[in-house]
C-alpha cells in the first residue's frame, strides 16, 4: 500500500476530505520523523515501535582491491512489530 492509497483509505473510511487525510497521515509521519531524529522512540500500542538502532564500527573488504576498510558506524530507524500485529498476520 502507498501513501496515497493509505490517504485514500482514510478518507472514505474517516469521512475527511482527501486532503484532510493526506494532511494527517503527513502529520503521523512527520511527528515519528521527528521524534527518532531527536533519538526518542515512538510505541504505537497494538501495532508497534520505531526506535533509531546503532551499528557499531566494523572491518570490511573492498571487493575490487580486497584491502581490509574500516566500516564507520552509524545510526538507523528500526520497527518491532508488536504482538497484536504479529497474531493478526499470523
């Protein structure tokens, strides 16, 4: 499903305006984007949690020369289904 098929959904199912509902799913998104950028995590009871995951610094290979690289570490959004979630596709 898309962004525009979820606004579409929404505003049959809500009754808003389409644009009322792509304004709110925007304003869900931006508010999750907003708050994993500060490094909060967002728990969405019955469905889930976005949290930002680190990676730790690692050694790698460069696959044309095979030199040994030094991989920095970085940061990454991360989702946990919650249980509800996980028996409802089950």
């Amino acid at each position: 499903m898309t962004k525009k098929e979820l606004t579409e959904k929404l505003s049959k199912k809500v009754g808003l305006t389409k644009k009322a509902a792509f304004d709110s799913v925007n304003s869900v998104f931006g508010l999750i984007k907003e708050s994993l950028s500060k490094g909060d995590k967002v728990v969405i009871t019955g469905f889930g949690t976005f949290e930002v995951r680190s990676r730790a610094t690692r050694k790698g290979r460069n696959p044309q020369t095979g030199d040994t690289i030094q991989i920095a570490g970085h940061k990454l959004p991360g989702f946990t289904a919650g249980k509800t979630l996980k028996r409802l596709i089950k």
